[in-house]
C-alpha cells in the first residue's frame, strides 16, 4: 500500500477536535485509510453498510459509552443519518469530562450529504480532511512513474491496475457512476448520462 500523508494530517486533526470527517470522491482510498489509521490506534471499526454493524448502534449512546476512551472510526456513515445528533449529545458529554478530542473518525461516500448533516449537527465539534487521489508527492517513481501518474490518474485501483486496459475499464465506470448518480445529486435534476458524457468529452477536448 502507498502510504498517504494524509494519514498525518488526520492524526493532527484528531488531536485538535473531538470528530474528524475524511472526505472526498469515490474511490479515493478514504475506507482504506481509515482502516489503516483504525488498526495503528486500536480503534473501534464500525462499517454502517453492514446491517450487524448498523443494529450494534440502534442504541448508540449505550453501546459506545464502553468505548469512550478509544477512537470510534464510523465508515458510511450517511447509512444512519440519525447518529448525527447522537454524536453530538456523545462529545458534548465527554468534554464535561474532560475527554474533548480524538472521539470519533467519519467517512461517507456520499460527501455531500456527509457535509450538510455534519454541518447541522456538529457545527463547532468537527474539523473536514481532504483526500484526494495520488499526486507526485505521494507516488515515488519506483512505485509508478510520473508518466504512467499522469495518463492513468491518481485513483488507487486505477494507478496500481494490473494493465493499462484494467485502468481504462475502472475509469470509465467511475464515470459513468458520476454521471449516472453523483451529478443529479448536485443538480437536483436528472440528465441523461450520454447527454453528460458527451459534454464531458467536448470539454475535454476544448
């Protein structure tokens, strides 16, 4: 795994404030970091696309009160958009304690929705961390060249793709997820997918 620098500036920010939100596109590399940083810090790992991993948090005030002392890494968080004020309620408890930073890590792959319902209920308890797909500072030349960075693109599956069909093949279907979902989540209307990818590709090429 190419290690991301990322992961420092999100330790930093744990050490700052009582929730952190990891955000950014799909297939970024957000879950595989969170992992990562889950495992190094001995953290609680909950995967909320995971129906046993959602019923554990039915009642989350009782079930994570044993874990008040350790990360709480949330993964897919937008699938319990309710937890938002449980969360609140959660770290406003524990700074009267004294327990005021590094509680809990939040990731979503819809990062819109992440943004507007953390916004609403955790104004003033959460910092954002960025991640975006590799650049030349992460990727050294014995892992991939500069050239094959640049034509292949920073996303993980699609740089370290066992051929260069393999990253053509991811690409066009990150695409076509963006066109077909993303896009009419930031419009709020519903454009063809063909309409969208032939304005893409004149833009490209303008």
């Amino acid at each position: 795994m190419i290690p991301r620098r990322t992961h420092r500036i999100i330790a930093n920010a744990l050490g700052r404030q009582a929730a952190v939100a990891l955000i950014g596109p799909r297939q970024v590399g957000k879950t595989t970091l969170a992992y990562e940083i889950a495992e190094r810090a001995d953290a609680l790992y909950l995967d909320l696309e995971s129906s046993v991993d959602r019923a554990k948090l039915a009642d989350a005030r009782f079930f994570l009160a044993e874990y008040e002392d350790r990360l709480v890494v949330l993964d897919e968080i937008h699938r319990a958009p309710g937890l938002f004020p449980e969360l609140r309620g959660m770290i406003d408890q524990g700074r009267r304690r004294g327990k005021r930073t590094g509680r809990f890590l939040i990731l979503g792959s819809a990062s819109v929705d992440l943004l507007r319902q953390s916004g609403e209920s955790l104004a003033g308890r959460i910092e954002y961390v960025p991640l975006n797909p590799f650049d030349v500072l992460d990727v050294s030349p014995e892992v991939a060249p500069t050239t094959e960075l640049w034509m292949r693109g920073g996303f993980p599956d699609s740089l370290l793709a066992a051929s260069g069909d393999d990253s053509l093949i991811f690409r066009r279907n990150l695409i076509r997820t963006y066109l077909e979902r993303d896009v009419s989540e930031f419009t709020g209307r519903r454009i063809p997918a063909e309409t969208l990818e032939r304005l893409w590709t004149m833009l490209a090429h303008g």
